[in-house]
C-alpha cells in the first residue's frame, strides 16, 4: 500500500468518525465542544500554513478572527445582509488587515514580527473598547443570525468546511508553492541570493492564512450569536499556537488533532474543579517537553511507517 494512499484512507477514517459521533452519543453538549473544536481546526490549520512552513511565527493570529468575526456581525445585525454573506466578507475583512499588517511587519527580523503582529490585535481589542457605541464595548455585539437552525447541521457545515481548508492548505503546502515557503524557512539569505522574492511570498502566505482565520471567525460568530472583544485577546492566539505545537507544527493535518485534543481535555477536566488549570498545564508541559514534534502527525507517520513495512 502506498503512503498516499494510507494518508487518505486514515483522513477518510477521521472525517467519517468525527461526522457520526455525534449521532452515535445523540447529546447536544457534545456537538457544541466538537464545533468548536473544528472552529479551532480551522484556525490553526490556517495558522500552520503561515508560520509553520516560513517559520515567521505570528503571535497576533486573533487579530484576523477577530475582524473577520466582527465583519460578520456588523453585516449581519447593522446592515441586515444574509448571514452566508459573512464567510466571503469576514475573509475579505481579515485580507485588507493581513495586508495592511504584512507590508511593514514581514520585513522585520527575528522576533520582532511575533511581537509586531501581537500589538495589532491588542490594539485591535483596545480599539472595541474605546468606540464602544460602534462596537458594543465589552458586551460586543449581539443578535447575530445563525448560519443554520439545527446544530447538528451547523457543525457539519464547520466539519465540512475544515476538510476543504485543509485539504486546499495540504496541496499548496506540497506544491512548489509551499516548497518555497519552506525554503525561506530553512534559509531566507540564500531564498533572497537566489533571486526570489521573498516578502511576496511571505505576504502571499499571510493572507492565505488570514482568510481562511477571517472566515473561522465569521463561523464562530454565527455560532455563539454575539461577538467580543475577547476574540482579540492574546489568549486566543496563545492557544491556537500550543494547538499546533501539540499537533505536529509545518504538517497542516496535524493542528487538527492538537485542536480535537486540547479542546476535549479541557471539557473533561471541568471535573477537577480549582485543579483543572494546573492539571492541563502539566499535561501540556509533559507533552510539548517529551514530544518536541508534536503528537499528533509523528504518531500518524509512525503509524504510516508500520503499514509501510518500515519505509519512510
């Protein structure tokens, strides 16, 4: 069998799973952590893609949830648009910021653009705040339209939506494309000395991932029903990067898992009470402390390995 074909028989297998559970438990509780959990997919997928294969990490991911989240609101509650209309126009949103972010930001070395793209979206946050009778301050804004009646169906809109992302992301990932991106990882003053440039690229890249961001925001707006400035907060993007450490960061598929695992151990320690922070911290130190590659796609590829008879 071929390693190709493994992967798609293993990724038919997760989808097919993910898709039925909530049929099998019938509980409402369940598909709510699940949608959220492929919401969070889609979000570290879409940061994987970025700062996974340039290594340019960006600390400021929420930035674009944050817009894209908003958008969706504003058009919704302000404007009084169809609320499908959210998932194009919070990624449009997300793009003009990814833009406006990228061009002096990329430039920047070492860890300057983390740090960068950090203060945007807690200028972002500030910013909610301060034009409260535009934004609706702290409360934020309300009475947004779901996508969907049914919960179940919203949330294999969400699962259906992560699949095409990460499918889309995974081929562009492997193209020359993505080979590029993972040059300028590698090497950027050789990339740069070989004639190619580089900050078209990074941009390039960076508003591929705010899209897709933008768009996971609208989805999440759409599902709680309101939006806040919280989606700006440093918090979210701190967890969607432990998502992709946890995952397997630069494989794409990997932040899936991260996302499915962090999200269910965090429903499952509510039973801990007071001990429930303190027990995932020392489960996320143990794991990233032990499995510096992550544990979701080393354990497939292993996995893969076996299937293969040893063979890479």
């Amino acid at each position: 069998m071929q390693a190709k074909n493994i992967d798609r028989t293993g990724a038919l297998l997760a989808v097919i799973a993910l898709a039925i559970l909530p049929l099998v438990f019938e509980s409402r509780y369940l598909i709510g952590v699940l949608t959220v959990a492929a919401i969070y997919g889609i979000w570290s997928v879409s940061w994987d893609f970025m700062s996974g294969l340039t290594g340019r990490e960006n600390f400021g991911h929420s930035l674009f949830i944050g817009v894209g989240a908003y958008a969706a609101g504003f058009l919704n509650t302000e404007l009084g648009a169809n609320a499908w209309w959210s998932l194009p126009v919070g990624m449009l949103a997300a793009v003009v910021f990814a833009l406006i972010m990228g061009f002096p930001t990329l430039r920047l070395k070492g860890p300057y653009f983390a740090l960068a793209m950090l203060s945007g979206a807690v200028i972002m946050q500030r910013l909610m705040l301060i034009f409260w009778e535009y934004t609706g301050g702290e409360e934020g804004i309300n009475g947004i339209e779901p996508l969907l009646r049914s919960p179940l169906h919203f949330y294999w809109l969400v699962l259906g939506i992560l699949v095409a992302t990460t499918l889309l992301l995974s081929w562009l990932a492997r193209s020359h494309w993505g080979l590029i991106l993972k040059a300028i990882r590698g090497d950027e003053a050789t990339c740069q000395a070989a004639g190619l440039n580089i900050t078209y690229y990074k941009i390039a890249s960076l508003v591929i991932s705010a899209a897709f961001a933008g768009m996971g925001g609208a989805l999440y707006a759409h599902y709680q029903l309101q939006v806040s400035p919280q989606l700006f907060a440093v918090v979210t993007s701190v967890t969607i990067i432990t998502m992709v450490y946890v995952g397997g960061m630069a494989s794409i598929y990997g932040p899936i898992g991260g996302a499915l695992l962090l999200t269910l151990m965090t429903e499952l320690l509510r039973n801990f009470g007071e001990w429930r922070l303190m027990v995932y911290s020392v489960v996320l130190i143990l794991i990233l402390f032990f499995l510096p590659q992550g544990l979701v796609a080393p354990t497939w590829q292993r996995i893969r390995r076996a299937f293969l008879g040893g063979k890479s």
